[in-house]
C-alpha cells in the first residue's frame, strides 16, 4: 500500500487515532475512503476522455507511458535491448561496399583547417 510496510501503517493507525480520538477515527476514515474513491474515478474519467478524444491512432495508448522513466525504457533502451538482442554478425570488409564507397579515401584534416562545403549536403 504506497511503499508502505505494516509497521508503518501501523504507527500511521496510531498517531490517527491519538490526532481524531476514538469517536471521530471511523467518520475520518470514511471520508478518506470516500475521497480515494473519487479520485480513482476521475482519473479513470479522465483516461477514457482522452482515448476516446484521440481516435482511433491511439487505441493502444496508455497514458503510463508518459511516465519519464516508461518514455525512456521504451523509446530509447527498446533500441538498446533489441542491439543486445539480435545475434552478432560479423563486421563487414570494404570489399561487401558498394563501388562508390569502396574506392573512397578519407582524408583527415589538420588543426584549423575548414572542412570542405557542400551545399547539397545540407
């Protein structure tokens, strides 16, 4: 419950039932119970507006998804897992390149030097 062991649910009962009394612990707890139940409600309101608002593109949407820690699990370490994954192949030669690429040198470039421009590439 929350993270929560029994020991400090327990210690929450008590400092509840030093704080209310007796007479007002039930009435206090009701009323909490009444307040989660609404909140519980419109959060579920609240994600059926948004599926249905979104058409039918987002059928499979589920808004835990836009949790920081899911978005990054799934749209960044997904790739990750899926490289770790896929069996290891062997790197390729220069001689499996296409001939364009194959006969293609590199050359660096010193300390100040500007590169080439290419008006094409941008």
């Amino acid at each position: 419950m929350f993270g929560l062991g029994w020991a400090e649910v327990l210690a929450l009962v008590v400092i509840a039932l030093l704080v209310l009394g007796p007479e007002k612990l039930p009435q206090a707890a009701a009323q909490a119970g009444r307040a989660l139940r609404q909140l519980r409600q419109m959060a579920t309101n609240a994600r059926n507006d948004l599926q249905d608002n979104l058409g039918p593109e987002f059928s499979n949407f589920d808004p835990t998804d836009l949790h920081p820690k899911n978005f990054v699990r799934k749209h960044l370490l997904s790739d990750l897992e899926d490289d770790w994954n896929r069996p290891t192949t062997p790197d390729p030669t220069p001689s499996t390149y296409p001939e364009p690429y194959a006969t293609t040198t590199v050359q660096e470039l010193g300390y100040g030097e500007i590169p080439p421009y290419d008006p094409e590439a941008t």
